[in-house]
C-alpha cells in the first residue's frame, strides 16, 4: 500500500485500477485489525505441519492449558508442604512410567534438549557420530552447527552410506560420549551399512562411554499396530540400553512444542543442573498440554482415540472417502453448477520431519471452477480462518485425512465467501 501511495504521489499510476485499489485497502484494513496467529484449517494432507504448527493439541491438552492460564498454578510449588517445587515434576513421573527410563527432563525444543545434553556431557571433549546422521532440520539447522555450539567436538566417522562399528571403535580417544541420530526426515538406500543401536550399546559399555540417541520424531506408539511403519520408540531405546534419549513433542507425539530427555538418573541429572537449563526452559502451558498429552499413553488405545496425530495416522481409508463425500455434497450446495466438486483417491504424508517413506491412502475432495486455482487458493487462505489446500491437475484439494471436526463447515463457508467474491 505504501508503494501504491508513493506511485500516485510521482502520478505513475494514473492507470491503476481504482477497484483494485479499494480491495487492497480493506484487505489492510482487515489485516490491521486481526491478529496473524490464528487458527487454521489443513487440508494439505500433511499431518505433522511445520508451518501450520505441527500438532494440533488433543481436547485434555486444550482443558488443562485453558485451566492454567486462566489464573494462578502450581507450576513451582510443592502443594503438601507450601515450599518452592520444581516444574519438571509434572511430567517427569509420566515420561518415567511411559518410556522405562530412570529420570526424565523437558526443555523448549528437541534442539535445546540435545544442545543441552551435548553442553552437559561433552563440553570441550569428543563427540563421535556417523557421517550419515549429520542431518539438517527445519529451518537450514544443522547437526554440526548445534554440536559447535555446546563446546563439544565433532568426530565423524565412517561415509555418507555406510559406517561400521569398527569405525567408531578406531576414533574413541578424548571421547565424551557416542552419538546416534535417527534418520527421521530421510533415507538411504542401496549400498548402505550403520552400526545398530545394540553394537553402539555394547561399545559404549566396554569403553565406558554413555550413548546418546536423537530420536527425533519421539514416537510413543507402536505405529505397526495400525498397519504403519515401523518407527523406532522411546521405549525401544530405553530397553536397548541408551543413556539418554531426546525427542520432540510435538511431531509423532502429538503434544505441545517440547524437546524430552530420558535416560540413567545421573546424566539427566547433569543436564537438568546445567546453567544453560534455565534458557530453554518451558512454561506453564507447555508443561499442562504435555502432561495432559503424556496422561492419554497410559493405556494405548485411548491415545489413539484422543491424540489428533494418532487418529489421523490411523483413520480407516473407507472411512476418509465417507467423509470426502459428504463434505462433496455439502459443497455442490453453495457453488454453482459450473464449479466441478468430486471425490477423488489421495495421498497424505506424515511430515514434521517423521516416516519420509510414508504414503497414507487417503480421499480428498477436487474442485475446478472458473476461477484459476491459485487465485481460489488465495481466496481460501484469505478466509478468517485461512484454509490451506493444495493444487494437483489444475483442481484445489482437500485431504480428509487433515481435516479436524468441525473444519468442513469453514472450508464450506469459505468456498461460498470466494464464490461470493469472484
């Protein structure tokens, strides 16, 4: 707008459309009077949305944050005897009951948990991890440039595709620890060789060595039982005999934002007692949606009744496409007939960095209208809530598999507000 202005005031813009003009000021107008955090319809069939804020939360999640925020907590207090507590006693009970480690700690991010872990056991000592698990995460953050800033030194071993466990054997000198990253966001395939997770165990035991595993997508559940991949756990870590392992909350999960610590009792203990600790802290929303999250995985089946990421990965594909068409006929009610609403098969991705090798059968629902797709896109994303869909063959796509209850009204309502519009 600002543009616009400073080209009429040099009467460059003589020809600009006037209607244009008025559409772009309400659409500041609008803009300026709203908050751009919001929430958001997804239809893109991408469960584990980055941009869209990854998890959405379960509905004990969304009640224990409600109750928290609403007043004062007992985030630091211990209620028996009235002195100061500790916040992580909230949640530590439960990732010790749910994963078979002895302690557990929770910071800001899966980032800050392994920034931490490496800041607390290996600070100015040797680090050694395969060349193959140098990954990048969101956002251009790299495995080295993290190591780099816990005062750690990096020790890569072996190749790209293939390291054995001999190669990690040969390069233990002032060694702190072992490290092993999951591959949660790619794969390798081929000519390819990494040393188990059981070898690097007994390695580390006959060295003494405690080892370290980044398990990234941090799953609970075992995906298997609904016909899904398998993902390594928690739980199997734990079991193999990792010292510490770090996760994410808010991917597989299907939490809040959180980076989780479990392992042995003294190097959680070290960790949680590092200066650094207090940085990457969470607050009182994010310890109540965690430990109301965590709370649904003590029986199984009710985590995947109640954890949105759960269902979504488990939804029954004759289910989705029951769905597809009854949000196909609530469509055909608010369009013209000259706007094409069908039914068509799908794929749906996990996302968030989990199961790269993943494809979910799924249903979307296509619709072609006059309007160009992208500009019935946009028009779509300008809805307050914005839906997200995506575009294949020239149609825009809603994947059932990411809608939440409730999100076909909104999307229905939208489509009616672009048809309006148009």
């Amino acid at each position: 707008m600002e543009e616009t202005r400073a080209r009429l005031l040099r009467a460059e813009a003589v020809d600009t459309d006037p209607h244009a003009l008025l559409d772009a000021l309400r659409a500041l107008v609008k803009s300026r009077g709203s908050l751009s955090l919001t929430r958001a319809v997804n239809g893109t069939g991408i469960i584990v949305h980055t941009n869209l804020g990854r998890a959405p939360l379960c509905h004990a999640a969304i009640r224990a944050v409600a109750e928290v925020m609403a007043g004062y907590s007992t985030l630091e207090i211990d209620v028996s005897s009235g002195r100061r507590g500790a916040r992580h006693q909230h949640v530590e009970p439960l990732l010790t009951r749910l994963t078979g480690a002895e302690a557990a700690f929770a910071v800001n991010n899966n980032a800050a948990a392994v920034l931490l872990t490496l800041a607390a056991l290996a600070h100015g000592r040797q680090v050694i991890v395969s060349r193959g698990e140098l990954v990048e995460i969101g956002g251009s953050f790299r495995m080295p440039e993290v190591m780099a800033q816990s005062g750690a030194t990096l020790v890569e071993v072996g190749t790209t595709n293939r390291t054995h466990l001999r190669d990690y054997e040969r390069a233990i000198t002032d060694t702190a620890l072992l490290l092993k990253v999951h591959h949660s966001n790619f794969s390798i395939r081929g000519f390819v060789a990494e040393a188990s997770l059981a070898d690097l165990v007994d390695l580390g035991r006959r060295r003494g060595l405690p080892v370290v595993f980044d398990l990234g997508s941090g799953c609970l559940a075992d995906l298997r039982t609904r016909g899904l991949p398998h993902e390594p756990t928690v739980q199997e870590a734990i079991t193999a005999g990792c010292d510490i392992v770090n996760f994410s909350g808010d991917k597989l999960l299907g939490g809040p934002q959180a980076g989780l610590i479990v392992g042995r009792t003294k190097f959680v203990e070290a960790i949680r007692s590092h200066p650094l600790a207090r940085s990457v802290r969470m607050d009182k929303l994010d310890y109540a949606a965690l430990a109301a999250t965590l709370q649904q995985y003590e029986d199984p089946e009710t985590a995947w009744s109640t954890v949105p990421v759960l269902q979504m990965l488990g939804a029954p594909a004759e289910q989705l496409r029951e769905r597809a068409e009854r949000l196909r006929d609530a469509i055909a009610t608010v369009v013209p007939n000259t706007w094409r609403v069908t039914v068509q098969p799908s794929v749906a991705e996990v996302g968030g960095g989990s199961l790269p090798e993943a494809h979910l059968s799924s249903s979307a629902v296509a619709i072609t209208s006059p309007m160009p797709p992208n500009r019935l896109e946009q028009a779509l994303r300008a809805h307050r809530p914005p839906v997200f869909s995506r575009i294949e063959d020239d149609a825009v796509l809603f994947d059932m598999r990411t809608l939440l209850p409730g999100d076909e009204t909104v999307i229905v309502d939208a489509l009616k507000s672009a048809n309006s519009e148009s």
